[in-house]
C-alpha cells in the first residue's frame, strides 16, 4: 500500500512539472493562452416596479 502511494505521489509531481512546463513551452508551438480581446455588449432590462 506505501509503495502504491509513493507511485501516486511521484505522478502527481511529474504531471505538475509537465503542467508548468506547457505553461512555458506552450506558446512556442502554437498554443494561444490569450483570453479575448473582443468587446462584447449586450442589453439588460432591468425591472425597477
């Protein structure tokens, strides 16, 4: 059962590492992390009885 947690563990490090190395490496292959820029305007009605 240790051994089992240590492999956990071991994952869930290597996969957050892989996390922020995507994070930097990312944009460098295309991957776009900007949010929109659009304006995007809508109406509201408001009830004011």
């Amino acid at each position: 059962m240790g051994r089992l947690i240590k492999y956990l563990l071991y994952i869930v490090i290597l996969a957050a590492i892989g996390l922020v190395v995507y994070a930097y490496v990312g944009p460098w292959f295309g991957a776009d992390f900007d949010a929109p820029t659009e304006e995007v305007r809508k109406p509201v009605v408001l009830n004011a009885d």
